[in-house]
C-alpha cells in the first residue's frame, strides 16, 4: 500500500492554510505541513525571489487527478505548482491516510 505526496506552493501562510484546510474538509487529504521557504525561479523573463509557504498533503494515488483539479480550480497563482510524489510509510501510517481519506464521516 503506498500514498502521495502533494507539494503546493503558496504566497502566503494564511492561502497556504485555507487551501490546505479545504481539501482536509472534502477528505481528499488526510492531512497537510505546512512551512516557510524561499523561491527563486523565472517569470516572465526575470528572476524572482519570494518568500512563499509549501503545504505537503498526503493523500491516495486515486484521488491524484481530481485532488489536482481541486486545487487548480481555488489556487490563485497563474501557474501553481502542484507536485506529486510517490510515497512509503510504516503500514500503520498509511492505514491511517487512506481511512482518512476514503472514509465517509
């Protein structure tokens, strides 16, 4: 049984948050880390350097492309980066994140 990881990039804490606790609220995420970091990258042909937020979610491959959907849909970036990485745990985490994520409560 293995899950995903999910990185997402934000602007801000308080999106990095809201996004966050959306896809908590409609269970497509057991749970989300959120953390400060700084970016460099190209846009629109200069360099950038921001301070942003990542949220990690852990969730179930199946959910991948509507998980993406969802968030593209309430990201306000242009271009967010919305990151998947195939993940392992110990057997007792990953029961947890797929009962949290495919549990009807």
């Amino acid at each position: 049984m293995s899950f995903i990881i999910v990185y997402i990039t934000h602007s801000s804490e308080v999106e990095a948050q809201r996004i966050s606790n959306h896809l908590i609220e409609k269970k497509m995420v057991a749970c989300a880390n959120i953390f400060p970091i700084k970016s460099m990258y190209w846009w629109k042909g200069n360099i950038e350097n921001d301070d942003e937020w990542v949220s990690i979610v852990k969730t179930i491959p199946q959910i991948w492309q509507p998980l993406q959907k969802e968030i593209e849909a309430i990201h306000p970036f242009d271009v967010p980066c919305i990151m998947k990485i195939e993940a392992e745990a110990n057997d007792a985490y990953e029961k947890w994140i797929f009962s949290e994520v495919m549990s009807d409560e």
